[in-house]
C-alpha cells in the first residue's frame, strides 16, 4: 500500500518489490491512489485504485471499507506500507478489523514533532532503507530499537551493465548529447530537495576551458516550477550548452552515457542511482544524506550541499583526479552482494515471516 505510485525512487522500489515477491511464489496486489509506473501492465502483479488522499470522513470510511474488501477477497496476510498516510490507513483498519502491517521509511529526515509522531503507525515492524534512516526511525520518530528491521534498497540489475567506450559513444549520439565531453548525470526527479540549483551554481562558477569540456545530463520530467527556474539561471549564467535535459529515461541509458554520477541532494533516504551507477562502473559522487553511510567506502563523498563544494568534485572530475579504479571495482563487488533486488525482497520476506509468526 502506498499514498500514490510516482516515477521516483518509492514508485521504483514498490514496482521491483513486487514484482520480485511473484517471482519467488506470492501473490502480490499493490493499491494505491495513482499509478505512474504502470504496475500491474507486467510483472504478474496486480493494481487496484484506491484513493488514499482524501481527508474527507466519509471518503476515508469508504476507502477502508474497499480496503477490507480486497484483504477479504484475496485472503490477504500482511500488508506492507510504503507512505506514513498508508500506515495511518492501515492505524485506522484495525480499529475494526485486524490484520498485521509493516512500514518502510524511504527518506530521512520527515517532520516528526508530536503531532507527526502521533500520525506515524508502522504496525509490527518498521524497515529502514539505510542505516541513517535507522538512526532516524529511534532517535526521532521515538520507534523501540527491536521493532526496526534494516533491508538495504536494491534494483533489478540485469540491464544494469558497464559499456563499452563504443556503446557510451552510441548513447550519446542517440540522445544528441556530444561524444568528446566529460558527462556527469544527474539522475532524478527534478525537484528543490535533489539541488539541481547548486550544480548550475558551480557549472556557472567553471573556468570557460573546463565549460567547454563538461556536460551535465539531466533526467526527469522537464515541468514544474523548479524546472522552469532552473532553465532561467541556466540562461541567465550563459551556461546552456553544458546542461542537456533529456527528460524520463531509464537508468541504463543516462548512466551509460555518463562518466560519471552525481547526487547533490539535501535529502535522501537511500540512493538507488548511486547503486544503478555502481552496477555499471560508473563513479557516484553524492552528498553525506541517508544511505552515505552504507556506501562510504565505494563512493566519494561530497561534505555538504554548497556549489562551492559541487564545484571541486566537478574539477575534480574533469581532471580525473577522483576516479578512482579501485573504488569502482570494490563498488561493483558491494552492489552484486548486497543491493539486487533478490537480495532486498529476501530480506523483507524475512520480516514478514517474522511477523506472522509471531502472531500465530
């Protein structure tokens, strides 16, 4: 269950959950109030609509009763929820009904005075994505250390593979992006919290030489307020040859035309581009948010949020000063281990085994 299904890092996670979950023997439905990434289409899985935003009373009565028509029907087990509003939902069924639920966390930090504590219910257990988001879940939202189970993200990484310096070629040319530049990808929503703005900032602040050399790949949807003044700095800056916005691609195709990844934002949960990178060889810079502290030794660190601090990492990329061989092969190794997809549904199928026991 979860509030909405988006084209971001959650709508990607609940896709390949559950995707994975059919592939190794359950059935699996995913409700939620939209439906961008099309679950359901393929997969074996199945989707149902349900709105889950409203705060009118008599909406919310009918969703639950919806809600428990689908449990009831399909002779549901357990239910995994993926947004604070879901686990709320579910807070709420069982005050008449009862069935087991869990919630995973997929960003830290989130507002969590009392109030917002108060509107938090993970039911038997709560996931943490990364061990920050661990540190989160007892520090702040006040949730007991042996109700926090910790499943790193993974992504599906059979299409996740390094190119060839012939392929990277290829890439570019079909996204009309040049051949001979330096490319670092940002690779995500284009939305304040992932800080677009401090890399305009330092592409602005480059030498004309190192100007020259660079393009800065950008994926998500090219719309919205923040994308509207993103391009206005660009111009403003005379910087527009070094951005290149090619809209929502999949990961293989950005990473794979880029020598290098970028992660600036001011928040995460986990990163699932910088471990898409890793699959491919491709370096990860990325600020200290959640999900640092599991990939530290495998990626470079950025030690805040400032264009300044983008701006040397960018030097130090042009410069091949930061790309490291050993890293990429230690970060390679790391990912097929530790961050498939496989491995993270495991995991969690664990938890919910875990949970059902106990109950039994």
């Amino acid at each position: 269950m979860a509030r909405i299904i988006a084209k971001t890092g959650v709508g990607n996670h609940v896709k390949q959950l559950s995707e994975e979950l059919v592939n190794q023997g359950h059935k699996v439905w995913v409700i939620a109030s939209t439906n961008e990434m099309a679950i359901g289409q393929t997969g074996g899985v199945l989707f149902e609509q349900v709105e889950l935003r409203s705060k009118k009373p008599i909406t919310i009565i009918k969703t639950l009763k919806r809600i428990h028509q689908i449990i009831v029907d399909n002779q549901i087990e357990i239910v995994h929820c993926h947004h604070r509003m879901a686990g709320l939902y579910m807070k709420w069924y069982n005050l008449h009904w009862s069935i087991p639920y869990i919630w995973t966390l997929h960003l830290a930090p989130i507002p969590c005075d009392p109030i917002h504590r108060m509107m938090t219910s993970y039911g038997k257990r709560a996931i943490a994505i990364s061990y920050e988001v661990g540190e989160f879940l007892k520090d702040d939202l006040k949730i007991p250390q042996k109700d926090i189970r910790y499943v790193l993200n993974g992504v599906d990484e059979k299409t996740l593979l390094p190119v060839t310096k012939e392929e990277k070629k290829q890439l570019r040319k079909q996204m009309g992006i040049p051949v001979d530049k330096t490319v670092v990808a940002l690779h995500s929503r284009i939305d304040p919290v992932k800080n677009h703005e401090a890399v305009v900032e330092a592409v602005g602040m480059l030498t004309p030489d190192d100007r020259e050399k660079l393009i800065v790949l950008c994926s998500g949807e090219k719309s919205g307020a923040y994308y509207e003044m993103l391009q206005k700095r660009i111009c403003e800056l005379s910087i527009s040859d070094c951005f290149h916005f090619c809209g929502w691609v999949k990961a293989e195709t950005i990473i794979g035309a880029s020598d290098a990844l970028m992660l600036p934002s001011l928040k995460e949960g986990f990163g699932l581009n910088c471990i898409e990178a890793m699959f491919m060889r491709v370096p990860v810079f990325r600020t200290k948010t959640c999900g640092y502290r599991d990939m530290q030794d495998y990626c470079v660190g950025m030690e805040d949020v400032a264009a300044q601090t983008v701006l040397k990492h960018l030097r130090g990329i042009l410069s091949g000063e930061f790309l490291d061989e050993d890293r990429i092969n230690f970060a390679e190794a790391f990912v097929r281990k530790k961050c498939t997809v496989k491995a993270m549904t495991e995991h969690t199928v664990a938890v919910y085994e875990d949970v059902l026991r106990e109950i039994v």
